[in-house]
C-alpha cells in the first residue's frame, strides 16, 4: 500500500483537495453536482439539471446528451457488497472466489437484502474484476466514479481467511478497502488524469475509522458524500435530522470540508435551499434527492423532486475563515464572493438586516431588493442574499 501511495504522489495522479488554495473572486462554486437515479429520459431530465456540471448515477446510453451538454457522466459502482448475477459476484458458486468469508460463514452486507454478500477486497480475483470494471467504463465513456458504500464494521476489522488467494496477508478488510480504491484512483487518473472518484461512508466522520493508521480514504478521494445531510429520504418525523448534523462539520479539518459533498433529501424548496446553505455556509458543495418520481407522494427514498434550477450556485467560495454565529441566538452568516448567507438554527424567529442587494432567496420565496431592510428569519429556515452584478 504505501508503494502505491508513494507511486500515486510521484506520478502526480494523487494531489491536494480541490479548491483548498485561494480562489479567484468572479469564480462561481468549484462544481456542481446531481445525482439521478430515476429513468434517463432524453431531452427532459437535462432540462431539470441546469446547474449541474456533473451528474452521478446515470446509465451509459445518457452519456452522448451529457456530453453534449458540456457535463460528466459519473458511474455508481460499490465494492462493498453484491447479489448475485453481477459483475463482481456471479453466483453462489463464485462466493469463494470473492466472498468475505470469517471463521467458514461467508458475510452478509450490513443493508440486508437476499443475496447480498460483502466483497473481499483482498481477494486477488476482486481486484482484476474490479480493475476490468474500470477499463469498461472509461471505454464506455463515463468521466470517474461514485463508489457508494465504503467498508463496514465488523467486516473492517476483521481478516478474510476464505481459500481464494489473497493480496495481501493478514490485511483487514478495512486495509485491504483502501489499497483497492488506491488501484482503481490510480488506473482512473492513469487513463484520464481529470477523472473524479467520490466515496460514500455516508456520514463522512466515519470515513477515517475504515482502517485506523492506514492511508486515509480522504486522501484518495476526490469528494466524500454525506448522504443525508440534514434532511433523510424517510418521511415524516425521521426526515428531519440535523440535530445530529449541526456538531459533525467542527470535527472536520478544513482539507476535509473542501471536499465534502453533501447530498440532501429535501421534501421541497424551503428545505432545499436550507440544506444548501448550511452546506455552503460549513464549506461543503452541496446537491439534493436522487430524481423525482416520489414527489408529492408519501413513498421513501429520496427521489423527492428536482430543486437544482431554483437554487443560488452563482454564490461562489466562502470568504474568510471558518464561520461562526453572528450572535447567541443561532443564527450564522457567512460572506461569499457574490453574496451572504444566514441561517437561523434556533427555535424562535430572529430579524437580520439585508443590504442593498440584487436578489434574495428566502425559504420557497425569491425577491429584489433595492434598499436596505429588515426581515424576520423564522426557526431553520435561511436567507441567500446574492449581490447585485
């Protein structure tokens, strides 16, 4: 691992968080992400993804009208776990080959479901699959991965002692997760230097407890999803969740929060463009639901709607240092290179003063404003104020 690692910088195919040195003033966000899980459907999903540079999830055939459209295709790919009949686990028969296999029980995957086996990352069979995978997509046409899933406890910690032959010996399967996504960064970056690799550990304060005292899978990952950020793909009351988001970012360096991407599953635009604030407000990117087709309807899962084309991406970079409240009363401000954002993260309704400004995207509600004013900010809900160009 550390060979590879050492080959990785040297190449020049491993390099420092994207936009963590100084930006220029006029430049919008670094980028701009969707994901789409919803059938492609030509012509129209585009339209409903305006802002997006990069859409993840998409099936090949998309590829030419993405394309067309001067944006990336993203590929999900998991090394995690697999049913059967796919590229990576064939049958029952195949388990021996790349199962992860303790004490003669081959692992299920902690997501339940029939059939779903955890992958042995070490598994010298694995790898080649998995570094064919890569080769077929890169010839496929699709400009990196979103490898969901990374490794999970009690598999992370533990050794596969299955009869396939292995990498690497006594290596974890935490250990043996990270050399795996070193190999596929390396033969993506090799084949198309500009390729990105997006993990997913799902709360990224997790991402570094994959294999404690290896290389980090921050440092091979271009972005690290927080999925769920604030608002969950559950309805009713498990939908709301940032009492538990509000602590995760301080734990965070400011490395690590250039490259966060955090994927909301908001229910409309109030909350769309909650969640968008207080990710830009922390220094992450920010993108929102997997499609559409469960708008006004009470099923679950996070294709809640489409809100890219109402959302203020034209704020650009925070400036200055790491945000604090403005006052005691929970309301954060940050100033960005085209505007400010506040959010009131209290329980009561706070007032803030808006300057001359050029636009303000306030709950659903979009206005102009030509002289200063005040308004009332209710209980989480937040203020975009975008300058006058």
């Amino acid at each position: 691992m550390k060979l590879l690692f050492s080959a990785l910088i040297l190449s020049g195919l491993y390099s420092v968080a994207p936009g963590s040195g100084t930006s220029d003033v006029t430049t919008p966000a670094r980028e701009t992400f969707a994901f789409w899980y919803d059938p492609w459907q030509p012509g129209t999903t585009i339209q409903k993804l305006k802002p997006a540079k990069i859409i993840v999830g998409v099936p090949a055939n998309a590829i030419p009208e993405i394309r067309a459209a001067h944006k990336l295709a993203l590929q999900y790919v998991t090394y995690y776990q697999s049913t059967f009949q796919h590229a990576f686990l064939k049958d029952r028969a195949d388990l021996p080959n790349v199962g992860f296999e303790v004490n003669g029980t081959f692992e299920k995957s902690k997501f339940g479901g029939q059939d779903n086996y955890v992958l042995c990352p070490n598994s010298k069979e694995l790898e080649s699959r998995v570094l064919r995978h890569v080769d077929e997509s890169l010839q496929a046409g699709f400009d990196g991965y979103f490898v969901d899933n990374t490794f999970l406890s009690p598999s992370a910690g533990e050794v596969c002692n299955a009869q396939h032959a292995h990498l690497s010996a006594n290596s974890t399967g935490g250990q043996a997760y990270v050399s795996l996504i070193a190999a596929v960064r390396q033969k993506l970056k090799s084949a198309n230097p500009t390729a990105l690799l997006i993990l997913n550990p799902g709360n990224p304060a997790a991402l570094s407890s994959v294999a404690p005292g290896a290389f980090s899978l921050w440092d091979l990952s271009d972005y690290v999803l927080w999925e769920s950020y604030g608002y969950t793909s559950f309805r009713g009351a498990k939908h709301d969740d940032w009492k538990h988001c509000l602590g995760i970012a301080d734990r965070l360096t400011d490395v690590q929060k250039s490259k966060v991407l955090a994927l909301s599953y908001p229910a409309n635009m109030a909350e769309a463009r909650f969640s968008f604030a207080m990710a830009r407000i922390a220094g992450f990117q920010w993108t929102a639901n997997l499609g559409d087709s469960m708008q006004n309807t009470d099923r679950e899962g996070g294709e809640f709607g489409a809100f890219l084309n109402d959302i203020p991406f034209q704020l650009g970079e925070p400036l200055g240092g790491s945000p604090s409240p403005v006052q005691t009363d929970g309301l954060l401000h940050r100033l960005f290179q085209n505007g400010e954002v506040f959010a009131n993260v209290s329980s009561k309704s706070v007032p803030i003063s808006v300057p001359k400004a050029g636009a303000i995207y306030l709950g659903d509600r979009t206005f102009k404003v030509s002289a200063p004013q005040t308004i009332v900010l209710q209980p989480m809900t937040a203020a975009v104020i975008l300058k006058r160009p």
